[in-house]
C-alpha cells in the first residue's frame, strides 16, 4: 500500500463516497446547475471515478493511473464549473478561494504522479508554485472573512476563536510565501500538511460526528481530507 498517500486517497475516496450517497455533486466545490441533464446519474459516475481514483493511488502498481485520473476529474471542475465563475466574479475573493481549492487538490495529482516516476525539475517548480499562490489565498480569505472562520473554530481552545482565524490565516500565508520563494519550503509545505490535519481532526470530524446526515459536512471532511493530503504530496518537491 501506498501509504504516503493515504490521506489524499481517503479524501477521493470519500467524496466520491459522498456523491454516490446522495445522487448529487459537492455543492460548491463542484457547482453543477441545478437543472442540468442526467445530474443525479453524472454525479454517482464522478463518485464512482474519484473512488477508483483514490483506490488506485493506493497501489504502488496503479498510482500513476489513479494520480492521472484524479488529475482529469479535478481538472475539469476547475475547467468547466470554476473558470466560468472567475470569469464572471473576477474581484470574488471567495470565488477565488473554491478554485484553488480545487487547483490544491489537483496539484497533489500532479505531485503523486511525478512522485511514481521518480520526476523532479520544472514540474516540481511548477506544483509548488501553485500551491504557494492557492495557500496565499487561503489565508487571505481567512483573514478577509475572518468572523465566517472564527465559526469553524471550536470555541473550547483558548484564547478564543478570533485568535485562531488571524493565526491559520497568516499561517498560510507563511507558507504560501514559503513555497513561492523557495525558502524553506520544504518545512513550509509540512507545516500546512499538519495545519490541515488539525483542521480535519479538530473541526471537520466533530462536525461530521454531531450532524451526521448532513451533506455538507461529509463534502466539508472529504476536501479537508484531500487539501492535507496533497500538501503532504507537494512537500517531497519543495526542498
């Protein structure tokens, strides 16, 4: 088993898990129209794909197939759902923020195939470039929407949630920084990876664990799970 990827596959496996429970695609993480053909079938199709994604990247056999076809299905709901609406909300930092969430995701693909060739140079340049630029947007939005974030926050860790919105959001930036600079990125791209495990462990799973019949928790714990997943890809290239 391919351990070092573990939680990016968990991540693929249980949105895919998630969109085949309930016939529908991950709300604004994959914003299909609501009248769109055929849309309960396509999404339990793109459950099914993102599940032998995550099952392949588990393999030492397959994981270049699996790191291709997770690349293809996040690549394209980032082609076909969220350019149209950078296009349309260019100055939507929140906008912003779903896109590279999903760019994130997609560069862990591209780090777990290098990774499978043994490949560095300028795509490993490239990945840790792009998730520098989609880390500094997560801070930003953090920041700029900070009273949104203080909600996700577990109000029982001191000092109180405000604290921790302003602080996770100018950890990504330091690490966004981190990774686009050069300097220390390696250290940089670890720090996120374990910042994002927290968030998983801390906010996402409690969730989950309290309202368990809601969509949007799963989809919430899923991407969580995929985000610290790639970081943790994207650190073998940020030496």
């Amino acid at each position: 088993m391919n351990t070092h990827a573990l939680p990016y596959a968990l991540g693929a496996i249980l949105l895919g898990a998630v969109g085949i429970w309930f016939h529908d695609f991950a709300m604004q993480w994959q914003p299909v129209p609501a009248g769109f053909p055929m849309r309960a079938q396509f999404a339990v199709v793109t459950g099914l794909l993102l599940i032998l994604g995550g099952g392949e990247t588990l393999s030492g056999k397959f994981a270049r197939a699996g790191a291709v076809l997770l690349f293809t299905v996040y690549g394209l709901w980032v082609l076909i759902l969220h350019v149209p609406l950078i296009v349309s909300k260019p100055a939507d930092l929140g906008t912003w923020n779903g896109v590279a969430e999903i760019v994130f995701m997609t560069s862990g693909a591209v780090a777990l195939y290098a990774g499978a060739r043994g490949t560095r140079g300028r795509l490993a340049t490239t990945v840790c470039l792009v998730t520098g630029f989609c880390a500094l947007v997560f801070g930003a939005t953090h920041i700029k929407y900070v009273q949104f974030t203080a909600t996700m926050v577990p109000a029982w860790i001191p000092p109180n949630q405000i604290f921790w919105a302003y602080a996770t959001g100018v950890a990504h930036i330091a690490a966004g920084l981190s990774l686009l600079s050069g300097i220390r990125a390696q250290l940089g791209a670890t720090l996120l990876a374990v910042m994002m495990a927290v968030f998983v462990v801390l906010v996402h799973i409690p969730r989950v664990y309290a309202s368990p019949g809601e969509q949007l928790e799963w989809i919430m714990l899923g991407v969580a799970l995929s985000l610290s997943g790639a970081a943790w890809l994207v650190r073998k290239y940020a030496a």
